[in-house]
C-alpha cells in the first residue's frame, strides 16, 4: 500500500499525505502532493473457486458440470460457478459472452477503441483541394463512406454527425464542380 | 449487455489539432480519450477503485516561456533595428508573443497521475494545475461518495518503521528481474531517425539563404522527399506500437509540415508558370527555376522558410527529447514498487 513518487519512484511518507500543501520528494525534490482515498487500504480481490456439487438436484455450471451454480450470466443466463462468473462493473458475464460482447463491442465498459469515419470523410473532402485535380476521385470517395458509415458506432463522448454533413456537401459541391468543367469541355 | 448511451462531461484537454488527449467524467467512471486523427482510444478510472491522485508542480511553464519568448525578442530587435524587410519578423514575433501570452495565462503546469490498485496512469490532459484544481473540486467528492462504505486508508499504510524522511525504492532491473513485469521493447530507431533527418532539414534550409545553386537544389530536394517517405513509414508504423502519444503527436506534426512544403511548392510552382509563361511547355526549366529561388528573393519566401526552418527544428528535437522517456522509464507502466512487492 506504499505510494511512490512519480518521478523517482521512491516510497513517499505517508505523513504528507491528505494535506492541502505541496511538499517535496525527498529523492528527487519535486513539489509534490498526494490524496489518498479508501480504496487504498482494501487488498486486492482474490480469484474464487467453483464450489462442488452437493445435491443432486442443485444446478450446475455449464462449464463444469461438477461445479456448483452461483449466479447466472446476464447476457446469456447460463448458470455459473464462482470461477466462471466475471464481474464485470457489477454485470456477470460468461467467458463466451465475455468474448463475444469484447469483438462485437456489446460491452460497454470493454469499449476502449472507436474509429471516427466522420473524421476520415471530412478530411477526405477538404485535403484534397490542396490537389485539386484528386478531388474527381477523392469526392465519390468521401460520399461512399458517408453513406456506408453513416450508421456506424460513433464516437463515445458527444459529437454530432456535422462532420458527416459538411463531408457530404463539399464532396458533391466538388462532383458538380467536375461536372460543369466536362459539360464545358464537351460543349 | 444493453447499449445504452453514457452522458460524459468534458473535464480537460490537451493537444493539437490532429492528436489530442480528452478528460470526461462519465456517471460513475473518468474516461481519458486519445484521439489520433480518425480514432480514439479510451480507459476508464472508476471512482470506487481509485486509490489516490498524485500531483506534481513542474517547470514546462518557464520552459515554455523561455522558448516563445526569446525568438520572439530576437525577432523583434532584428524586424525594428535591421535594415531587412521587416514584415515576417515582425509577423513571426507578433505570433511568439501571443504564444507567450497564452502560455502564461494558462498558469502553472503540473504532471498528475491516478492510481488504483493494479495501475499508475498519467493523466496527460491535466497539464496545468488551474484546470487540475477544478477537475479536482469536481472528482474528490464523487470519488469519496463512491467509497463510501470502505474504511479509511490512511491508517492502513504500511510506510517503513521510523520514515520520517522519503527512502529511495530499489533500482530498476536490480534483483529478481525475471519476476518483474516488463513492458514490451519499443523500437524508436525509425522516430529518432525522422526526428534527426528534420533537425537537419531546418539545417540545410538555413543554408538555402546563404547558397543557391543547382546541386545543392537537387540535394535538398531529395532529401526533404526522404523526409517525406520517413514520416508516412513512421506514422505506418507507430499505429499500435508502444511509442509514447507526444512522439506520435510530433510525427503527425512531422506530417503537417511535409504537407505544408508540397503545398508550398505547388504553390510555387503555380507562381512561376504564372510569371514566367514560357516554362509551361518546359519542366526541367521549371525545377531549374524553382531550385534556384533564394528565400531572400521574396518576402512570403522569407517567411515561408523561417517557418519551416523553426517548425523542423522545433519538431525534430522536440520529438527527440519525446523519445528520451522510452530510455529511462516506460510510461504507464503498471505501478513497479506496488508488483514488485506483490511478486515478493
């Protein structure tokens, strides 16, 4: 339960702690403050194991089917043993079900990556006029990807589709563009 | 498993325009977001598990004034005393200033982490400690709720026998290393390369005031466009990688430059096609043409290589000294002293 400096990594005096001041590392000498919450003093949870069956009559795991059922999954509701159930910011969750909401992003608080393909269209759309002449090839591009990701997951923090709209409208703004210059050059 | 959206409130930030780091307070939950172009990463710090935040004051802040203020000075002197056209300096001083000034308005600049029982995580977006201060008054009091029903920490801590004074842990790699965790080797070898090619490219462009001739045209050229093909490799291969997110962020601006000296030349070369028209149907006199332009020639010339002479040189030794970290520590790493004991 020792807290280190930061820095230098040296065991910081818990005398110091919780105090509104700012005092200096001993190793390194940097003004440093530190607050300390409850939770330092709990000790880490330790790994459980599945009860064996008693009764007959008592439900099983369905991983181990000589294991004592203690909870059911809340994706799945299968029944399972202490060793099985993972808590999962108080959801319990199966190890399948655990995979599987990890690769398919149905676990919120497993949820730690998100591509922003408003993001990738907008900068598909404006970049290119540095280049004018990509622009015939980058503007279909960008109205591509505005409509096949247009339902894709956003981002998790609050943002609204502007981006997407904006893209839109410069890349069709750039296809008409082409448009009159081939009308002009048939003409 | 129900999607359900979650409300985050913005708490900090820091970054640029392309690479950024984000603070949200979610309902129980902080989220950090490193936003790199078009992706975004997370991790979250539930109030119940954190353990403590761990605040230190820094110098940046002087640094950062030392560093706006000087050549902006200098500028200065050189725009109202020199008898050069005085415009790009004064424009580049104006520029320093109000760098300077926001550095400064911005306060004190600070280094905080979290810990929880596993990790000790720097929050990269807490930088200066007036926003720190708020995002505390804000945090403390949820974290405190959510804990409600622990006991108090403090007298459980086990500090040494008569620590009156702060004792230095064991050196890193000192005994049992088998047993230590350690964090994946990161090879930077490709970041220090491009980092050390755009110092010399300020180099060689600085030299463009003073010389100005065919050959050393072409060897410039060539090597501004190995520049070019390092920074897009770099940033192919920094994706995933566990190079720290400043010298990312450096790169990504390596990348902005580049893009800033094609747009520039094409530019250039529109100019020159619309001043000398003769070189529409000859392109070797056009290369020739664009070679031999002193940066003393035009004024926007003179700008635009100061520009590119500041933001190269500040790019590869700031990505230089961003890379300084992966020699003495890794960033983010589980908290040592703490696994250290645990394997004990």
């Amino acid at each position: 339960m020792n807290i280190t400096c930061s820095n230098c990594q040296a065991v910081l005096d818990a005398a110091r702690f919780d105090t509104s001041a700012y005092g200096n590392c001993h190793s390194c000498n940097l003004p440093l403050r530190v607050l300390t919450f409850p939770a330092l003093g709990r000790p880490l949870p330790v790994g459980r194991e599945g009860a064996s069956l008693r009764a007959p009559r008592t439900a099983s795991c369905y991983y181990h089917t000589r294991k004592q059922a203690t909870v059911v999954c809340t994706a799945c509701g299968r029944f399972l043993c202490a060793l099985c159930d993972m808590d999962i910011n108080g959801q319990h969750i199966c190890p399948s079900c655990l995979e599987t909401g990890r690769k398919e992003r149905r676990i919120k608080d497993l949820d730690d990556h998100r591509t922003l393909y408003d993001a990738i269209a907008l900068a598909m759309a404006v970049l290119p006029m540095l280049f004018f002449f990509v622009t015939c090839i980058t503007a279909p591009l960008t109205l591509y990807i505005v409509v096949r990701y247009w339902k894709a997951p956003p981002s998790l923090l609050p943002r609204t589709r502007v981006r997407f709209v904006l893209a839109a409208l410069i890349a069709m703004l750039q296809i008409g563009g082409w448009g009159y210059f081939g009308y002009n050059l048939l003409i | 498993m129900a999607r359900t959206a979650t409300r985050y409130r913005k708490l900090a930030k820091t970054g640029g325009l392309f690479a950024y780091y984000s603070l949200w307070q979610g309902p129980d939950h902080l989220l950090i977001a490193e936003t790199a172009m078009a992706s975004e990463d997370y991790r979250r710090f539930y109030f119940h598990e954190i353990q403590a935040i761990i605040v230190q004051k820094t110098g940046m802040q002087h640094v950062y004034s030392f560093l706006f203020g000087l050549p902006g000075v200098l500028a200065l002197m050189v725009g109202t005393l020199g008898d050069t056209t005085p415009q790009p300096w004064l424009i580049f001083s104006f520029l320093a200033g109000l760098f300077l000034a926001i550095n400064l308005f911005r306060g004190p600049t600070c280094v905080c982490h979290i810990r929880t029982a596993v990790q000790n995580v720097k929050i990269r977006p807490l930088v200066r400690m007036r926003r720190l201060n708020k995002v505390l008054d804000r945090v403390q009091p949820l974290i405190v709720e959510a804990q409600a029903n622990l006991p108090s920490a403090t007298p459980g801590l086990s500090v040494p026998a008569g620590a009156s004074r702060l004792t230095r842990a064991p050196e890193r790699g000192a005994g049992s290393a088998s047993t230590m965790p350690v964090t994946d080797a990161v090879s930077t070898r490709l970041h220090r390369i491009l980092f050390g090619a755009l110092v010399i490219q300020a180099l060689l462009a600085g030299i463009e005031f003073y010389v100005s001739n065919l050959v050393y045209g072409i060897f410039a050229t060539l090597f501004v466009m190995g520049v070019m093909i390092l920074t897009v490799v770099a940033l192919a291969r920094q994706t995933d990688s566990g190079i720290n997110a400043a010298a990312k962020r450096f790169t990504w601006a390596a990348l902005a430059l580049v893009c800033l000296e094609v747009a520039a030349g094409y530019a250039a070369s529109i100019w020159s096609y619309a001043t000398h028209p003769e070189l529409l149907e000859n392109h070797w006199g056009l290369y020739e043409h664009l070679i031999l332009l002193s940066p003393r020639d035009h004024v926007w010339l003179m700008g635009l290589s100061l520009t590119i002479i500041v933001a190269a040189l500040g790019l590869g030794l700031g990505g230089l000294a961003s890379l300084r970290q992966h020699r003495r520590r890794p960033t983010d790493a589980p908290d040592r002293g703490r696994l250290r004991q645990a394997a004990a």
